[in-house]
C-alpha cells in the first residue's frame, strides 16, 4: 500500500453552501486572495467550495491570481453521464478545475436522500475520476443525547467506505481521502463539540479506517472537524492530536474570519 502523506499539511476547507451569486464570488475570493498571498503556507491546504453555477467564474479567478487556493464542489454523482437530472458528474467538475468533492454532508443526507449507501457509490466514482473526496460522518442531537455516537459514526464510516480495499490498494487513492466530522446537531447552530469531544470522535474515525484498510491508512488519513468552526475555537480545535483542519460553512463566507482560521491551523502546524 502507497503511504498517505496528505496528513503532512492540514487542510482547511470553505464550503460556502447556497450562497453567493456569481459576482459575491468573484469578490470574496478577490478578498480572499489578498490576505492569503501574504501568509499562505506549505504545511496547510486551503479549499474554496462554492455553489455549481460559481465554479467557473472561481476557476478562472483562482488561476488568474494563481494563489494556490484549491477549488472544490459541494456533491457529484455516481454516473458519469446519462439521464441524471440535476446532477453533475465528476468529468464535468474537472472541466471547471474543481480538485475536491464533499461528499455526504448532513444536509444532503437530512433534506436530500443521501445515505451511506449512495456516499459510497460517489466516493467510488469519484476516486475512479482522480477526484480528492471529502466523505462527511456525523451523529444527531437525538443520538448523541443516547448515548449512540460511536456506534453512528463506526457504522457510517464503514458502509461509506465499504468494499473500498481495491481502490486503497491501487496507485495513490488512499492518499486522496479525506474523513469530515461534522456533528449534525453542531452544523450552523453556533454549537460545537468541545475540543476534546471532537477529537475522541475523530481518533475513533482513524481506529475504524485502521481496522478496515490497516493502520498505515488510518495513521496517514486527513480527519477534519466541521461544525461551527470560527476564529475563536478554531486553534484549540487545530491543537488537537487527531484533527487535521477544518469543513468551514458561515465563516467561510467571509475573507477575514476564514484566513483567521487558517492562521489558526498555520499555528498549530508549527506548534506540533
């Protein structure tokens, strides 16, 4: 098996959800870049993810500024064509420069009929497109207030991920994945799980990707947190052993309080 290095750089990434037209992008990532060119580092990743109708003007914008920033999509399908509609194949995400893919964030599994089932099928084919996935697990208040948390996140993990092993064994897959943590109940409520909360759920992600793939795979996957994260959690989130950066939503929307969290993981890289 490859080794996964991508945990060597944190990774901070915007998702900016169904917000911003086409010129709010193009001035936000004119805002974005400004800051970041001045204190952008090699040890942590950034990654825009605006909505599908923004992706070219982002694309064309980031290359021209040729800051380093990465573009993202919020979704992809499972097919690479066909009679899909309102979906977005990963061949057509490529064509706007898009580098990552979230993929079953809590608001596609609670509004939109995602489940593990269907992550699967996208983390799949987008990994066959030489797509960087980032596969979001998360409990809800309900279960989380019963006490179901581990046993929600280890079952999510592993049928996301089921009959994955071919695709950790070939090439350098593995060292695409990404795992977000994204407590449901803590997903723009302003509530976020205590530091500590955080990382225990995320070590126990990287002790079931090392039951399922080794523990080469699990010691070298990205996990990040996602869940109100803002300037003022954010480094003692990043402090943490098992968190890796950071699925932003409100604070990506704005330059300042986005790049603050980015200074927040450039610290804690230097600090470990």
């Amino acid at each position: 098996m490859s080794k996964n290095i991508s945990r060597d750089k944190k990774l901070i990434a915007g998702n900016w959800k169904m917000h911003n037209s086409i010129k709010e992008t193009s001035q936000l990532l004119d805002d974005l870049t400004k800051e970041y060119e001045s204190i952008h580092s090699e040890h942590v990743e950034m990654v825009v993810c605006p909505t599908f109708t923004s992706l070219e003007t982002a694309n064309g914008k980031l290359n021209a500024q040729k800051s380093g920033i990465k573009l993202g999509a919020q979704n992809v399908s499972w097919e690479n064509s066909g009679a899909f509609t309102g979906e977005i194949s990963p061949q057509m995400l490529k064509e706007h420069g898009v580098e990552y893919v979230i993929i079953g964030h809590s608001e596609r599994r609670a509004m939109f009929g995602d489940n593990n089932e269907t992550v699967n099928k996208r983390l799949k084919n987008t990994l066959k497109n030489n797509l960087k996935p980032i596969v979001c697990v998360g409990e809800t208040l309900s279960e989380r207030e019963n006490c179901q948390t581990d046993k929600v996140i280890k079952q999510q993990v592993c049928e996301s991920l089921k009959n994955m092993n071919s695709f950790v064994a070939n090439n350098n897959s593995d060292s695409q994945l990404t795992v977000a943590y994204e407590p449901v109940w803590a997903i723009g409520t302003g509530k976020t799980a205590t530091s500590l909360e955080a990382n225990d759920v995320c070590k126990l992600i990287r002790t079931t990707l090392s039951g399922m793939f080794g523990e080469e795979f699990g010691e070298h996957t990205r996990i990040l947190y996602g869940g109100s994260v803002n300037a003022k959690n954010a480094s003692d989130l990043f402090s943490q052993t098992d968190i890796d950066g950071a699925l932003v939503g409100g604070a990506a929307l704005k330059a300042l309080d986005f790049i603050d969290i980015y200074k927040a993981a450039i610290v804690n890289t230097n600090c470990r």
